[in-house]
C-alpha cells in the first residue's frame, strides 16, 4: 500500500526547537548539530530519526544537555530521491514557521550523520548552504573493519587506529596539527600496508579533510563528533516499539505518534529548564506521499 512511498511525524514544538537550536538564530553557546540515523529493523520499512540536543535544558543528575527527538521518517528504501523527497517536505514544515532562510542561507545550521552516501547527498541538495559532519566513531569503526577484512596484524592495526584518532582532534587552532596528522597517517599506510593505501587516500582522507574544514568553521561541535545521540534514540524507539510484531505501516506510525506525545508531555518532568517549556503536546502532524 505504501511501497514506493514515505512518511514523516513530527509536533509543532520539534520544528520550533529546531530554528531555536541548529540555525544562526541561536548563540554559538546554545547551538546543536542536527543528527539524522537511519535503522535498519524497526518494522515494515527504515526509519530515520533526526535528533538535536535542547540547550536550554539541563539534566539535575548529569548536568548536561538532553538529547530531544526530532522528526521521525518511514521509508522502504534508502535511494538518494526518497531523501530528497523527505528533506525537502521538511523544509516545507520549517517554512510554515519562516525559518527556511535560516536553514538554507546562513551556513550556521550543521547536520551530522555516518557515511551513508545517498543520506549526505540528500542533505547537501536540499539544505544547500548547511554544513555536514561526518560521525568520528563510524569512520573508526569502518577502517577497524577494514583492515580486518584485508588481513591486517593486530599490532599494525592498532598503530593504525592510533594515527587515525589523532586525525580527528580537530578545532579552529589545531587544524596544522591534524593536517599533520593525516600526513603521517597517509605515509604509515604507504610504508607499511601498502594494500590499504589506495583505500585510505579515496575513502577516509577526504572524510578526515572535510570534517577538519567543518569543524574549523564551527568551533562549537564538540571534537571527534560522533552520532551516538541519533542511534541511541533508535534504541529507545526500538525498546518502546514491539518492532518485531510490526505488519502494517499505519501500526508504527500510530507507536511513534504515542511515543512522541509520551517523551513530550515528559520533557519537563526529566530536566530543569533555564526558562518555561511548554507541558502540553499537540498533535501530531504527519504526512504521507
């Protein structure tokens, strides 16, 4: 019924927490990158979270920032259209509030997300003037597998991961240092393991560059910026969802809707909050093509 198509879910105050968050309408100190995540098994289709941390919230126990829900996306496939697809009716929502300038022509709004090529290709088409992270921990974790699967030592591994992990330490006054970085990592793997050379100068190095650039022009993400944030809140969904259970496309909208009003009508019983947050949720707006 619903193949070839896609949904989105999301309530009034994400959208509102959005602009107030991750565009240039927020103080550099108050400012959050966009995660998005994509899961694999949660049900009849994919689902894409975007998440975003609310500054203006402070968790009593840990003191930091809690991490909030954004829109939530279903889909049947992860082809480049379908993103573009979702992400433009997300500025559709956006502009309803007047902040699509903000999203497209500032440069100030960051999204971050892993090496899902389809995923970033997306963002960059239809959020144009945005910024896109790279995820420090799935470029890790792909060069881990890597070199795994290429039959590298444990030892020459490890030195491996090591030069990597100071290629991600990267600020606005550390850049010659990372750049550095790189370098030695580029020149270990031509000595050493030669057979990764080519692998690490087309698939990794430009990731490390990139991120280096981004990081360089927004000195407020935090280094080696990882998206843990977006793929714990799939777990949450996942824990609050009997997925596996899940036959119809309308039964898991109808569980993310109560799980969004659910994690709503809590966001001022978990946090304290530097200025009154709206208790009351409304309805959830969601749309299907």
């Amino acid at each position: 019924m619903f193949h070839g198509g896609w949904s989105s879910c999301y309530l009034p105050e994400q959208i509102k927490d959005m602009q107030r968050f991750c565009t240039a309408a927020a103080p550099t100190v108050l400012r959050s990158v966009v995660g998005i995540d994509r899961t694999f098994n949660l049900g009849p289709c994919f689902v894409t979270t975007l998440v975003y941390k609310n500054m203006a919230v402070v968790r009593d126990k840990t003191q930091e920032h809690p991490i909030f829900l954004g829109p939530v996306m279903f889909h049947f496939d992860g082809k480049t259209e379908t993103y573009i697809a979702l992400f433009s009716h997300l500025l559709t929502a956006l502009a309803a509030d007047g902040v699509t300038t903000e999203f497209l022509g500032d440069g100030c709004t960051v999204f971050g997300s892993d090496e899902e090529k389809a995923l970033v290709n997306a963002i960059r088409a239809v959020f144009t003037n945005s910024d896109h992270v790279y995820c420090a921990r799935h470029i890790s974790d792909n060069v881990s597998r890597h070199l795994s699967e290429s039959g590298v030592d444990a030892s020459d591994k490890r030195q491996v991961m090591n030069l990597l992990k100071r290629c991600t330490v990267v600020g606005p006054d550390t850049s010659v240092i990372c750049d550095d970085a790189v370098r030695e990592l580029l020149e270990h793997v031509s000595v050493h393991l030669p057979q990764t050379s080519d692998y690490f100068r087309q698939h990794v190095v430009p990731k490390l560059r990139h991120n280096m650039e981004v990081l360089g022009r927004h000195s407020w993400i935090r280094r080696g910026w990882n998206n843990n944030n977006a793929e714990s809140y799939n777990h949450v969904l996942k824990s609050k969802i009997e997925w596996r259970t899940m036959k119809r496309m309308m039964d898991l909208i109808e569980c993310v809707q109560y799980t969004l009003s659910s994690l709503c009508r809590r966001r001022t019983c978990v946090a304290r909050c530097t200025e009154p947050v709206t208790s009351g949720c409304p309805a959830l707006s969601y749309d299907i093509a």
